[in-house]
C-alpha cells in the first residue's frame, strides 16, 4: 500500500510543521511530500529544506487564482493537508476539493479567541486578559471561515498566577507538539 501524502502549508517558524515530517519520517506510516509557504524567507523553509522535505513558495495572485491550486494538490496525490501556521485563508475551490482532509491547529479552545487576527501571541494575550483559568489547542477541520470548521481534538492546559503569554505559549507548543503528529495519524487512519 502507499504512503499517505500530506502536504503542509506554513508561513512561520516551522516548529510544528518540522514536528509533523520528523514524526512520520520516524513512523513510516506517511510522507510529508510537500511543504508550502506563501513567505520565501520564512525559518519553517529552510528547516523544511534541511529535512530533505520538498518546498514550494506560493505567489499570492496564484494561490488564488481559479482552480489553479487546487488542481495541483490533486495532481500531487494529496491525502491530507495541514495547516501549520498558515495565515492566508485557503480558496473556497480547495476547501471543497479537499473537504474534510485539512487540518488546522488553533493555540486556543474554540470557539473562542478564533478568527481574522488572532493567532500566536495575540491569542495568548486575550486569554489572559480576559481572565481564563486554562487553555489549550484545537485541531479542526478547515471551512471556508478562519477557525469556524468543526472541532477534531481538543487539549487544555491550566493557566497559572503571573500567567505570561510567553509562558503560555510555552505550554501551547508542548501541547501542539504532542498532539498534533498523533491527529494526523488518526484522520488518516493510519
């Protein structure tokens, strides 16, 4: 039998997304035979290239250009995709080629502190403004809405006097990096 094809699409430091090819490198039971990014220079590139993964830059006007992108994840073979700090709302013909095989990962408990805007530190800081005692991550499905597609996983962690959104995001990342390679794992029922 084949090896599943997950692409991912990232645009940051590329923690989770070297996490994700790393952990089926180890495990055998997928390929991440793509990585994709809409910034050229962004870390989560060159880690990607330093994995021996295969990395696309995306042009903005292509990404969404009628079918285009679409049509190349099919050609590709692709079984899953995974956002993995990927900011650009994918193409509503994307989400319907692939509907019900891209994931998304969110640093907070959805529904809340979802949406345009909030993600890394902007998340962190409004769940400690806003007095929360935990919080956690949510892998979900992805629709055509920032983090509005329904709720796959979900993990929690508490939140602690003096809480910081730098040490929480500390907490997120270890919970993103548990996780997250084993929902994959399962979606594809692998």
């Amino acid at each position: 039998m084949a090896l599943k094809n997950i692409v991912i699409l990232a645009s940051g430091e590329g923690t989770n997304a070297l996490n994700i090819i790393e952990y089926f490198k180890k495990t055998g039971k997928a390929r991440v035979s793509l990585l994709i990014s809409g910034r050229g220079a962004a870390p989560v590139v060159i880690k990607a290239m330093l994995s021996e993964t295969p990395v696309m830059v995306l042009d903005r006007r292509e990404y969404y250009a009628e079918a285009a992108f679409s049509d190349f994840l099919v050609r590709e073979k692709t079984d899953l995709i995974v956002l993995a700090g990927f900011l650009w709302l994918l193409p509503e013909n994307v989400v319907k080629a692939f509907s019900g095989k891209i994931l998304n990962i969110h640093p907070a408990l959805l529904p809340r502190y979802g949406g345009k805007g909030m993600y890394g530190m902007n998340v962190h800081k409004a769940v400690i403004a806003a007095g929360e005692k935990e919080s956690g991550i949510s892998i979900h499905n992805v629709n055509e809405r920032f983090d509005e597609g329904a709720i796959v996983f979900q993990a929690k962690c508490a939140l602690e006097a003096g809480e910081t959104p730098e040490s929480l995001a500390q907490k997120i990342h270890q919970l993103e990096q548990e996780h997250f390679p084993k929902v994959i794992e399962q979606v594809l029922h692998l």
